[in-house]
C-alpha cells in the first residue's frame, strides 16, 4: 500500500487465516508495521487464547472471534478509532499476567547486575549444582571464600539459598534469550 492510500485508511483489518505461515500473528506483525500508527484489527481468530495472545503482542488493538458478528466488528472498529484496545476479558488477563512476567525478569536482570564479576561467575557454577567444595577447587579459591561470595549473592539477589539464586539467573537468561 502507497504512502497516499495509508493516509485515506483509518483501520488496517487483517485476516488472520489467511496467514501462509500458519502463524496467525505473523500478519499481524506485518500490518502492524505498515500501518504507520493505524490501530491493526486481527479477524478471524478462534477462542485460541494463544493466538489471540499473540496478536495482541503483534501489534492488534483489538481481536475479533469467528463468533462474533457484524455489529461487533464495527463496535470493536470504532472503539480501536477511539484509541481503545479490544479485547476479550481473559485476553487483557492474560496481557496482566504476562506484562508482570516480563515485569519480574527485568527486575531479577537488574539485581543480577549488583553483583561483582566474581559472584556471577560462582552464581553461574551454582546453576550446575555444584557444591561449595567443587567450586573452591575449580576456581582455586578457599571454601570459606566461596561461601562468603554464595552469602553475599543471596543478600544481593534478596533470595532464601543457592538454589533460589541460580534459578534467577537460569530465569534471567532464558528472558534475554527471547529477546
């Protein structure tokens, strides 16, 4: 679509089942990143929380059901020329649940940064199991030193043991990997 044609359009309607990918939100992302601030409708979705999910990440300011009718399509229209975004209940529920998730990994990465090089890398052998004693002799250290680094991880992390914190840095590095 030209530059001249987006400015006449008010809504981007995409059908999500169209989508040659089998990945309803693809289309999604592509209008998304054509419409140049135009709300993206997605249609057609089943009650496939996932996908309807998914959309919304993609971009949708609203989803409509294969259930829904006509007069829903240009109440949910209008609502998105409104600036609103549309969606069912347990959508915007799950959006909560997820916006916290992401909330709560960005949180644990930055306490991750308060610790020194050396307590990343004893947190990182933590992640193996390893015990204090494995630790000392792989990194040439005392054991008292290592358990003063696993004291001061677990203060810094503000986390119960060992096993806490390197659940966190298991958790944080899946999160960046998504990125």
């Amino acid at each position: 679509m030209d530059g001249g044609a987006l400015e006449r359009v008010d809504t981007v309607l995409v059908d999500v089942r169209a989508s040659q990918s089998g990945d309803p939100a693809a289309g999604v992302r592509a209008a998304f990143a054509a419409a140049r601030g135009k709300p993206v409708v997605a249609l057609g979705l089943d009650r496939d929380e996932c996908a309807l999910l998914a959309s919304v990440e993609a971009g949708a300011a609203a989803c409509v059901t294969v259930d829904q009718s006509i007069d829903d399509l240009v109440t949910i229209i209008q609502a998105t020329l409104r600036g609103d975004l549309v969606c069912p209940p347990r959508i915007s529920r799950l959006l909560q649940e997820h916006l916290l998730q992401i909330s709560l990994r960005e949180r644990e990465v930055q306490r991750l940064t308060k610790l020194s090089s050396r307590e990343y890398q004893i947190l990182s052998l933590l992640t193996d199991s390893l015990s204090n004693k494995l630790i000392a002799r792989q990194l040439g250290l005392e054991v008292p030193t290592i358990k003063n680094h696993v004291h001061n991880i677990i203060v810094k992390l503000n986390v119960q043991n060992r096993v806490e914190a390197a659940a966190m840095l298991r958790g944080a590095g899946e999160a960046m990997a998504a990125k």
